[in-house]
C-alpha cells in the first residue's frame, strides 16, 4: 500500500511540474515559427519548364506515398505548358505550310507569266 501512495504522489508531482512548465512558458522565450511542412519548388517560375527541369524534379514523399496537392500542382503546370506549346507548333506548322503553298503557287504563276517557250506568246507574234 505504501507504493500505492509513493507512485500516485510521484505522479501527481508530475502532473503539476508538467502543468507548471507549460503554464509559465518555460525558459520564457517564445516557441520559434514552424517549419513548413512543404518543399521548395525546384521548378523555374520565371520561365517555361524544360526537359532538365522536370528530369531533376522529385516529389516530396508523405507518409503514405506523394503529396497529392504538390503533385496535381506539378502535372497541372506541365500539362498547361504542353498544351500552350502544342498550340504554338501548330500554329507555325499552319503558317509554314501557307507560306510553302503561297512559294508553290507563286513559282507556277511566274512560270506561267514567262511563257511555255513554244514559241506562240503575244510579243513573239507582233514583233
């Protein structure tokens, strides 16, 4: 019985220097800022991502596998990037092609103006 009361005394010993501690602050100071649990991006914000960015990305892994909000951010951005840069080789690949046609078209038209080299244009005739 008399370890009963030892035990509980220690305890509530405890108990209060705990409650004490955490009361008074402690050594006074305050608690410094917490450390946010997110990474810093290694993804370039000030211009398109290139092929080396996205080789040297890693993900940072939680307890159970990747951070779901940092990995749909990630492949939202390079999904935007790649759509933005679709858009872009398709609109050169249309502008090369008229422009190649225009260079087809112009080259039969000044073969035309020149003559078929038979020998029956209209200046050849009145000359």
């Amino acid at each position: 019985m008399v370890v009963f009361w030892f035990l509980l005394i220690a305890l509530v010993v405890v108990v209060a220097a705990v409650a004490l501690f955490v009361a008074g602050g402690g050594s006074g100071a305050a608690l410094p800022e917490a450390a946010g649990d997110r990474t810093v991006w290694p993804l370039p914000a000030d211009r398109p991502m290139a092929r080396a960015d996205v080789d040297t990305l890693r993900l940072p892994v939680a307890l159970r596998g990747y951070r779901m909000a940092e990995t749909d951010e990630a492949l939202d951005r390079l999904g935007a990037e790649l759509a933005e840069r679709d858009a872009r080789i398709a609109e050169l690949e249309a502008a090369l092609a008229g422009a190649q046609a225009a260079a087809m078209g112009g080259g039969a038209q000044a073969k035309g103006r020149v003559g078929s080299g038979d020998g029956d244009d209209e200046g050849e005739k009145k000359a």
